[in-house]
C-alpha cells in the first residue's frame, strides 16, 4: 500500500503483488512512487500527504502527479499510455 521508501513497511498487510496487466500496474506505480519521493526529499509535499495519496487510491495519485506531468496533447492521443 505504502512502499518502503515512502516510509511504508514489511507488515504482510502493506505488501501484496501488483500486476503488470492491466494498466496502470506496477511499472506505473513504480513512476508515482519514484515522482513522489523525489516531491517529499525536494520539500515539495509533506510525507504525510504523500502517504495518503498513494494509499487511498494509487492510480488517481499516479494520474495527478505522474500524467500530468506530460504534455495534455499526449494524455489524449494515448488515453493516459494505453
């Protein structure tokens, strides 16, 4: 739910697999973990927010700080990368 590096932890009930299929999967929340790390170490969100985006609905997050990163005519002609 929380990764390691977001200050999440080894509790079985914070860790389970994630898919590649369907999309987003893992390499996707792999971008919005990395995005928002680098948010938290650069001072741009507190940890605390941080957690809480990703652990109540990771792909609303990953679309807020990750696609919105990208130009808006790419998140059209792509439907957000698939």
């Amino acid at each position: 739910m929380i990764p390691l590096e977001l200050g999440g932890s080894n509790d079985m009930k914070n860790l389970w697999p994630l898919p590649d299929e369907p999309r987003p999967g893992w390499a996707e929340k792999d971008q919005l973990k990395n995005q928002l790390h680098a948010d938290v170490c650069a001072g741009k969100m507190p940890l605390a927010d941080v957690q809480r985006c990703i652990a109540s609905n990771w792909v609303e997050c990953w679309e807020q700080h990750v696609v919105a990163g990208y130009a808006p005519e790419w998140a059209v002609e792509n439907g957000h990368g698939w």
